[in-house]
C-alpha cells in the first residue's frame, strides 16, 4: 500500500516540527514587519511566512538536529558500556 500525501505531509510535518516550533515567529516577523510593505496583499504575506518558516526549520533540521542525534547515537553505546562497571 502507497502512503498518501496526507501521510506523507504528517511524516513531513513530524520530522520537522521542533524546526517549525523554534522558527515559525521568526518567519511571520520576517514576511509581515520587514517584507510587509513590499509584498502588500495579507495572502502574499501568509505565504512568504510559511515558505520561510519551512526553509529555516529544514535547514536547522539538517545543519542543527540531525548530526546532533547521529552524535547521540554513536556516545550513546559508550556511555551505556561505562555505566555498568
């Protein structure tokens, strides 16, 4: 069975919402306060939001997040060795 584009935007969504949390405030004071008076329409506003708050939270997903977990995962095994002796 195929996952659906529902599925697929809710894993989408789910691997990056910590992403999305940190940089949704980030993006609305970008898109309203400072591209605010050249983008005019409150539609083209909303859209510029979104479109920069999924670029920043990829971005930190991939350059923050994800080699942070790849990191645990290699110390994590060590430390689990050293704390049964």
């Amino acid at each position: 069975m195929r996952p659906s584009w529902v599925a697929t935007l809710c894993e989408w969504t789910a691997r990056y919402s910590y992403g999305i949390y940190l940089t949704h405030l980030f993006g609305l004071w970008i898109a309203f306060t400072l591209l605010g008076k050249w983008l005019g329409a409150a539609s083209l506003r909303v859209i510029a939001a979104v479109a920069i708050t999924g670029l920043a939270s990829i971005a930190c997903f991939h350059l923050v997040e994800s080699p942070l977990i790849q990191l645990g995962k290699r110390i994590a095994p060590a430390g689990r060795r050293n704390s049964s002796r």
